[in-house]
C-alpha cells in the first residue's frame, strides 16, 4: 500500500532574455529600383527640369527581444537631379511665321528688319531652263524626241533692309554674312512660302546688289539671287516607308515629278534585290550582309556605301543605274526579295518633289 506524505518540492526557475547593453544596429544601403520614363523631345530645343525626387518607402518594424518593437520613421530622401535638356537643329521652314516669307541660313526675310518687295520671289514656281534631248534627224524636218533635263534654278528676290538708326548697321551686316559665297560649295536650304504652300530647295547665293544710296535714311534695297543644283523643290515632311522581307509597300509621291529616295537595307541578307514595280526599275546587289550591317544606297547623289565605304561594285548589271531608281509622280508600288537572310525590312526616306 502506497504511503501518503509531502514529497520534496523542486525549485523553479524563470528565463528572461538576456539583456543588451547599448546595442548597435547596421542598416545596409537603401537602394530604390525605380527609373524614370523615357523622355522624348519633340521640340527643336527643349529643356527640361525635373523637381527634387522624393521617395516615400520605409524600412520594414525592426524588433528587439528586450524592450519590444522599434519602428522606424519613414525614410526621405531629397536628392535633385540635375536639369536635363535636349538639343535638336532647328528643321527647314520652322522658323516661317506666315506667307510671303523667305528662310535662308536661319534668318527670315518678309518681317522687320528684312521687307520682301514687289513682286516677290522669281524663278520659284517658273520652269527652268531645259537641255533637250531631241536629236535632229538627217532625212526628214524636225528631230527625233529625246529625254528633257531641266538645267538649274534660278531664284531671285529684293529685300529691303529698314531699321532705327543705332540697329541698322548691325543689320546690314547680318544680311552681308548670310547673303555671301558659299565656302567650300556646299549649299543650304532655301524655304519659301506663298501664300498657301511651302517648299524647299538646297540652293547657294550667286549674287548680292546693295546700294549704299539712302543708307542715310536707314534703309536699302538688297538684291539677290540664289542658285540650286537640283532644280526640283521638296516638301518639308520627310516619309519613312519600310517594306518587308517577300513583301510590298507603297510610296506615295503627292508632287508632280520623280523623287530619289534613301534606301537602307539591313543585314542580315543575301543578295537583296529592291523593285519599283510600277517603273519597272530593279536594284539588285550581290553581297552577304551581317547582322548589324547597313547598305545605304542614296539614288539621288548615286552612291552605295557600307560603313562609309564605296561598294557600287555590290551593284548587279541586271539593275538600272542608281540614280535611275527613282519614286515617279504618284504610287509606286515597291517590292523586296533575297537569296536568303532578309528578315529585316528595308527603308525608304523621301520627301514628294516639285518642278
């Protein structure tokens, strides 16, 4: 039989966390993920300030096992980036503020100081001067028709410089500097509007006449007279048309004679043959371009290049001469095929052509 009694207790004891003394706490650096948007400029010049950038995130509740939670304030910070601006040149005809206007080498001619005088610009919308191609025949009257090339144009305009006295020194000599012989021969755009169309050529100044006889009157009438190579004027909107790898596309010429287009073709291609079907004009190439590599072939300064480099020697015999592949007035249906590769579209950059 079991014996009753008091037993012997055991003692008990309490377990506390230890406790910490002046703990110290390392937080890693606090790095946000976030990016801006892309910024697109459309402007010719823009600039753009951004205000101070401010996040909001916080740490998460940092917890010691003595004395409870530790929460942490919310975590700012104040940091600025800097302005950021985009630079652009300023694109022909922008700085046109209404009709009767000339621009030339950044400077408008139809507003104060420079007045356009009666009877506005000549030899803009004239036809110019045609080499004819017709060639006489021996046993008959007349000629047999040949192909006509108009020669180049020829514009001319009077501008009357009129401006207070303490200005108008300075801007006699604006007009000099503008109006003078092209350096190296290259030329410029020349924008003209009417009343209701505006149009550009590249053109270079052939003459300045410039009377000194009311300078005393703050005033003088300027003659000049540009001349451009390429009779044909252009719009100012540039098209971008891409056709695909054994595909058509069309390129639509709004004006009233051919245009030259740039072409880019991209590699990686094989042999890449581009058609104008509704001329009937084929530019074929017989080369192996790499992934990355562009042919650019320019039909109206009638090069091929690659990386800078001349490869007309790439030019098929079965193609039309490069500067004979050209956009006709209206339509044109292009095509583009290759031996192999070709996965990327060609491009085609125009502006519609005026005579």
């Amino acid at each position: 039989m079991a014996r009753l009694g008091r037993g012997n207790l055991t003692s008990s004891r309490i377990v506390r966390p230890a406790r910490v003394e002046n703990a110290a706490v390392s937080l890693g650096a606090f790095v946000t993920a976030s990016s801006f948007p892309p910024l697109v400029a459309s402007s010719p010049s823009i600039a753009i300030s951004l205000p101070a950038f401010v996040t909001t995130s916080s740490f998460p509740a940092f917890e010691l096992t003595w004395s409870g939670n530790v929460t942490l304030p919310t975590f700012v910070t104040t940091s600025r980036f800097p302005a950021l601006s985009a630079d652009a040149p300023i694109l022909p005809g922008q700085l046109l503020t209404g009709p009767w206007q000339i621009e030339w080498a950044r400077m408008v001619f139809g507003v104060a100081p420079y007045w356009i005088l009666e009877p506005g610009p000549e030899g803009w919308d004239d036809l110019p001067e045609v080499d004819s191609g017709n060639a006489p025949r021996a046993a008959r009257h007349g000629s047999w028709p040949g192909r006509d090339y108009a020669q180049q144009r020829t514009v001319s305009a009077v501008i009357a410089v009129s401006d207070d006295a303490g200005a108008f020194l300075t801007s006699r000599r604006d007009l000099r500097r503008v109006l003078n012989l092209s350096e190296d021969g290259s030329e410029l755009d020349l924008v003209i509007r009417t009343d209701s169309e505006t149009l550009r050529a590249k053109a270079k100044v052939t003459s300045r006449l410039m009377s000194v006889q009311h300078y005393g009157q703050q005033f003088t009438a300027v003659s000049v007279r540009w001349v451009a190579a390429d009779p044909r004027r252009y719009d100012l909107q540039q098209q971008s048309v891409t056709v695909p790898a054994d595909g058509t596309d069309y390129c639509v010429n709004d004006g009233d004679i051919a245009t030259s287009p740039l072409i880019k073709i991209n590699g990686p291609v094989v042999d890449p043959v581009i058609e104008n079907e509704t001329l009937g004009r084929i530019l074929r190439f017989g080369i192996d371009l790499d992934d990355g590599e562009q042919l650019l072939v320019d039909t109206n300064a009638g090069t091929v290049l690659l990386d800078g480099a001349d490869r007309m020697d790439a030019l098929s015999s079965l193609s039309v001469p490069v500067e004979e592949w050209t956009l006709a007035a209206g339509t044109n249906r292009i095509a583009y095929t290759a031996d192999s590769g070709g996965s990327n579209p060609i491009e085609l950059l125009f502006s519609s052509a005026y005579m």
